[in-house]
C-alpha cells in the first residue's frame, strides 16, 4: 500500500495562521461534519463566496462564511476550541483541478475526474428585502442551498408572513415575510434616513437607531449636510437662537480622544467637517472636555455638545450594508478612484444583479437621461482589464469578476483595436455595463463596507 501526504512548505505555513480560541459568528455559507481542518479549507476555496472557515476539532465539525474577520470585525468572538482560518491563508493549488474555475458568486467548483471540473449552486446569496432586519438571524442558520434563515422586520416597520427564508436548489429564496416601513424613512444618495423627534442624550440616541437597525448618522459632504439640515431640521417654529431648538445627534463624537473626532458607528476618523463658526469647543479647555459629541443644526453645520445634552436625533441605513456615493464631477477612470480614496471608500464593485439594477435606479436614472444609453447617466465602477486584455478585475479588492452584467454587444474584445483602449467599465441608467476608455470623463460611485 502507498500512502501519499500533501506536505510543503506553503501548507505548513497554512497551519502556522490557524487561529486557536476564535470562530466567526453568524456569517454561515454551509457547514460539514466529519471535515479535517484540510477539508474545511478545501471547501472554502472551492465555494467562490466563501472567506473564511471555523472549525471546531473536537466533533471534526466545519464551517464555511461569506464574511471574515475584516468585513464582519463585530462577529469576530472568542470561543475555546474553535478555529479561525482564512481563505487566502490557504494555497488555492490544494483544490487540483478546481484550482482554475471560473465559477459564479454563488457557486461553487466541483472535481471531475481526468482534471476536469463542473459549477454547481452554492447557496442563495444575502437575503436583501427593504425593511428585514439581518441582524436577527440565529446561530445555525445559513446561506446554503437547503439551508433556512429567520429573520425580523425592523422595529418601526408592521411584518406579515412567516420568519422563515428558505434556499431552494435553484438558488432562490422562498418566503412570504413583508416588512411594510413607515414612510418618515427617507432615501436620498442610496441611503435611508430618519429622524426621530424623541429627545434623548447621545448614547440613548445610538441605542434607539440600533433599535430600528440602524445607526447614528455619519456625514460625508456638504451636501449631503445641508440635505440633511433642509429635509429634517428647518420648521416655522424653529428658534432664532441656532442652539436651542431643530438640532439633531449625529455619530460624530471625540469621547475616547480629545480633539479627535471620529464616527461612532465605523469608527473611521471624521475627514469632512462643517463646524458652524466659532466651533468645537477644542480652544477652551474648561468646556471642551465634556462637550464630545456632533449635532447638526438647521443650517447645515455642526456643533459639539455635552453628551448628556437632550437633543433629537437622525439615524441612517446603508443597502447591504455597504454605504455609496455617486460623484458629481466629471473625471477619468483613475482620477475617480483617487476620489473615492478621498472619502475613505473605493470605486463600487458589484456582485450581482439586483446590486446592479439597484445602483442604476437610485443613483443614474433621470428623466432628463438623453435617448442614447452611453451619453449621460453614466458612472464609473471599479471594474476593469488594465493589466491584462480581457482578463477583467475589480480594481480595490483585485479580484477577478465573476458575475458581468454587460449590455449586449458589450465588451469590446471582439473588435481589438476599440479594446485595446476600452479598459474601464462603467454602469449603465439599465443596470447593464459597458466598456470605455479609461480616460472617459464620467461621475463615478463609492462604496465603503462598514467593518473593513
């Protein structure tokens, strides 16, 4: 008999990241008993959405997640006998044959013999339905072909239907749940807002936006400042002193740190500011010690306050998780990215094609859209085949793209000299994608995921 072992020094390093004490929580693709740690990675890197595995030695259980500790940093716990891996901790040779599939995000790759492989359907994608509170779904629960979900409508919204979301083997969710909102959510930019009138101190204020699954509102502009200002905070019966009445908590806040401002939800520090004249109150050390947090008044600038100040507040909801802005400039394919660095945030990759179709409704289509699609209401997406013709990659994860929307006709590579020059992708008023020069003068759209 002939025992063959896999052994070389990029397994060995493999083993070396494991993370002993820690698993991911609540981000499950699929989980398999009777797995090797070996096993486990072999599945994660054969399941195109899968990054992360946890693994727990004792009952040779596994687990496969579409999320990792950088994306989900929140569901990242401690927990004795469990294992934490990741997917790039793992050398994809390890895979054989599957090591050079192409399959879809939510599929994953099958071996077949004589090298050979096939895509088969992994799991149904994130649920994503206006009002659904992701945050409710238990611990067992998964994205997996077969697999169900359970989950709540937000607090401020009525529900009708059974919890319940089942995986069905043509990768479709079935359920009847409703989430019927109420109408003072607002959507402006691809964001959700709220004002409540309740009148709380700004740690109250966070408990009750997390309460409708949501948080304190982070602001990124100008505009969007006085949007919010506009829409929310100017009435008849405001005061005529800016302090005393129509203000509202935001996340802004320097509690850890004096003098360093921060959001309190994504913990990135504050780039964007519009302090009314004269503040914060950092110059006077007797008052800026306990005045830490941001409220918005009606004019569209900031203020900072005591914490314990009772104030309104506005809270806000991002799609999937993941915030967007479209930029009004004009600007080339690199410039765009550099404004999205700008913003903390990087050039939209897109995943499938509800997120598609969604990006093109909420950000590009007008009626003021001329007849011919690739005129206006266009925008740059991080999409793109710089490198290498015809091997297209996302340009801030590198990744290459799996899931293409093209318009039809699109892209250019059947006619070489236009795809030579046609390097960038940009995202169509429909929902579809077409390919131009990178030196194209376009508006663009970030996307930032909280917890990266």
């Amino acid at each position: 008999m002939i025992v063959i072992i896999y052994c070389d020094a990029s397994l060995q390093d493999s083993y070396s990241k494991l993370q002993y004490g820690h698993r991911l929580d609540r981000k499950l693709i699929n989980s398999f008993v009777n797995f090797s740690i070996l096993d486990c990675a072999e599945e994660c890197l054969r399941t195109t959405r899968c990054k992360s595995v946890n693994y727990y030695k004792g009952a040779h259980f596994c687990e496969i997640n579409y999320e990792n500790k950088s994306s989900a940093n929140d569901r990242f716990l401690e927990s004795p006998r469990w294992i934490y891996s990741e997917k790039e901790d793992w050398d994809i040779g390890i895979v054989s044959s599957c090591s050079a599939s192409n399959c879809s995000i939510n599929e994953k790759c099958k071996p077949l013999p004589m090298g050979k492989f096939e895509c088969v359907l992994s799991d149904c994608g994130i649920p994503s339905q206006w009002g659904m509170n992701l945050s409710s779904v238990g611990r067992w629960e998964g994205i997996g072909i077969e697999r169900f979900m359970k989950f709540d409508c937000y607090q401020n919204c009525s529900q009708s239907g059974s919890r319940l979301f089942v995986c069905a083997p043509n990768g479709q969710w079935e359920t009847d749940l409703k989430c019927v909102c109420a109408s003072s959510w607002i959507e402006y930019q691809g964001h959700y807002y709220y004002l409540s009138e309740k009148k709380v101190k700004w740690t109250d204020a966070k408990l009750e936006c997390e309460k409708r699954g949501s948080h304190l509102v982070e602001i990124g502009d100008q505009e969007e400042s006085g949007w919010l200002a506009s829409t929310f905070l100017v009435k008849s019966s405001c005061s005529t002193n800016l302090f005393e009445k129509c203000t509202a908590w935001t996340g802004g806040n320097d509690v850890d740190v004096e003098g360093r401002y921060r959001w309190s939800y994504s913990n990135l520090s504050i780039t964007f500011t519009a302090w009314k004249e004269g503040e914060p109150s950092v110059g006077l050390p007797t008052i800026a010690e306990e005045r830490d947090c941001i409220d918005l008044l009606r004019t569209g600038e900031w203020n900072d306050r005591p914490c314990s100040y009772i104030n309104s507040f506005i809270c806000w909801i991002e799609y999937r998780d993941n915030c967007y802005y479209k930029g009004k400039k004009r600007v080339s394919w690199t410039h765009a990215k550099m404004e999205c660095a700008k913003r903390c945030s990087h050039l939209v990759e897109i995943g499938d094609q509800e997120t598609s179709d969604w990006l093109a409704s909420t950000f590009l289509y007008k009626s003021t859209c001329p007849a011919n699609l690739f005129n206006d209401c266009t925008a740059w997406t991080g999409g793109n085949d710089v490198d290498v013709e015809g091997q297209y990659r996302w340009s801030y994860s590198n990744v290459p793209i799996t899931f293409y929307a093209w318009k039809v006709g699109e892209p250019s590579l059947g006619s070489p000299k236009g795809a030579e020059i046609r390097d960038c992708i940009d995202l169509l008023r429909t929902g579809k994608w077409n390919d131009r020069p990178c030196s194209y003068l376009n508006p663009f759209i970030c996307e930032m995921s909280y917890g990266q």
